[in-house]
C-alpha cells in the first residue's frame, strides 16, 4: 500500500516528471536513496509505468484534432483484432479505445489541415477491415485535458 509520502512523491512527480532525485527528496525531507528505493518500488510494483513529453501538436503544426467512432462488423470473428492492428500503423492515430455499447473503437487522429485530414480519412481509415459505421466528430476546442489523479 502507498503511504503518505509516496502520495506526495507521486504528486511532485506528476507536476514534473523530470524533477530529479536530489530535488524530490529536497521536497519531502528523505534522503535521496530513500526517494530511489521508493521510486525503484512504485516501478516494480507497476504505480509508475514511466513518464513521457506532453507535446503540443498544434506547435508542430497539427491544426486539426478528430474523434472517429467506429462500428465494427461483428459477424467477422476476428474484426477487432484485425481492424486494431490495422489501425496501430496509421501514424496518424494517436489513440485508440475500445469500447462496450453502439460504438466498438474511438480514434483519436490528428491531421496538418482540413486538406490533409481528408487525404488521411480516405487513403489510410476508409480502408481499415470491417467497419460497419464511421461517425468524425471534429474537436473545436478542448476545455480540460489532465491526466493526473488526485492524490
């Protein structure tokens, strides 16, 4: 179980996932090899599974952000296994879902313009196998995006 002072290392390192070792045990009155042993444990136990760069997409030139809900054709026994390792190589999609419900899969893609979303829309996810119904809900603004727990 976690105490109160793996709480508060997960909480520093969720605001800054480079914060070094000196810093946090700076931070929480530990020693640095104590900071290590615990962040060492929180990894093998799997409560930290790595950390990664945010990068905003519209720097680099992506103005187009798309949710695509998909419907699978179920009576293909192996639609979903198919249509997801299809999916996985279109460097476009920067997430996928599963879900119960209408809706089989969600793509998240991301797309330079309007033109080249289209490109992306007809050349690489129109020929995905065995979907059944396609709906493209375009992202006008994104009003939260935090993936941190409250710890």
């Amino acid at each position: 179980m976690l105490d109160d002072l793996d709480r508060r290392l997960l909480r520093l390192l969720q605001a800054d996932p480079a914060r070094s070792v000196p810093d946090l045990a700076d931070a929480t009155g530990l020693t640095a090899a104590r900071v290590t042993r615990r962040i060492d444990r929180m990894r093998n136990d799997r409560i930290i599974q790595g950390s990664h760069a945010v990068i905003n997409w519209t720097a680099l030139g992506y103005a187009v952000s798309v949710s695509l809900r998909i419907t699978l054709d179920k009576t293909v026994s192996r639609a979903f296994d198919d249509f997801i390792a299809a999916a996985r190589a279109v460097p476009e999609v920067i997430e996928i879902q599963t879900f119960l419900g209408r809706v089989d899969v969600r793509l998240s893609l991301i797309a330079k313009d309007l033109p080249d979303y289209q490109r992306i829309y007809r050349e690489q996810v129109l020929p995905l196998p065995h979907i059944a119904d396609i709906e493209a809900l375009m992202t006008v603004g994104t009003v939260k995006s935090d993936e941190s727990l409250p710890l």
